[in-house]
C-alpha cells in the first residue's frame, strides 16, 4: 500500500475540512484501487482503464468493487476509444430522448451489465 498526497492548492485541502486530504493507493490483482480518489458528485467510485477511484468509506462494498471490476473488464476487451464511444454515445442517446441524467446513466448497456454481473457474482461465491 503506498499513501499519495494531491498537488496543487486546490487538492491539497479536502471542502468539509482544513486537513489535508490523502488518498490510500491500494495495488491489487489486475486493478489499483485509489481509495478517496477523485469521484464524481453523486457518485460512489468511478473506473477509468484498469484504475478504480472510490470514496472513503465505501472500499470494503463488495457489491460496489465487483461492479467496478466487470468496468475495468470492459475498458481492456473495448480500449479506450471504444469504451468511451459506447458508454458516451448511449448516455448522450438517453439525454436527447429527454432522458434526466440519472435515468439516461440507468440505461447505458455497459452500466446494466456491470450491475448485472455484479450482482450475479454475488450469487455464486
């Protein structure tokens, strides 16, 4: 495990406090986990190649780790401009439908396998 601190004035101190913020880098089989890592608002982890970012707190969420694992799965079958052109181009779909932003994300084919897989793992441990 190595501790990492954020550069810069605007990540060196975390909104709700004046502590400096730190981020645990976790490597694991096949994925790094960066565990209060940048995350998007509303969001519990986001997935970007083989690099999972989840907000402190929720690292020990299997159900949350198995999904973001079926992503980084996506990202190395698809690569990077394929992934990207799925994910994007079925959200910006949904959206021009009239779609708000959580139902247009609940329908993104990559997003519902993720949760389907996820899920379906759970059954099989």
């Amino acid at each position: 495990m190595t501790l990492a601190r954020p550069t810069g004035e605007s990540a060196s101190r975390s909104r709700c406090t004046d502590r400096p913020r730190i981020v645990r880098v976790e490597h694991r089989e096949g994925y790094t986990l960066l565990v209060g890592g940048p995350v998007p608002r509303g969001a519990a982890a986001i997935t970007i190649g083989s690099v999972i970012s989840v907000r402190r707190g929720r690292e020990g969420d299997e159900l949350l780790i198995r999904h973001e694992l079926v992503h980084v799965r996506q990202w190395a079958e698809l690569g990077f401009v394929g992934f990207v052109w799925l994910y994007v181009g079925a959200y910006l779909h949904w959206r021009l439908r009239g779609y708000g932003h959580w139902a247009a994300y609940r329908r993104i084919p990559l997003e519902c396998e993720a949760d389907w897989e996820a899920r379906a793992d759970r059954h099989i441990r």
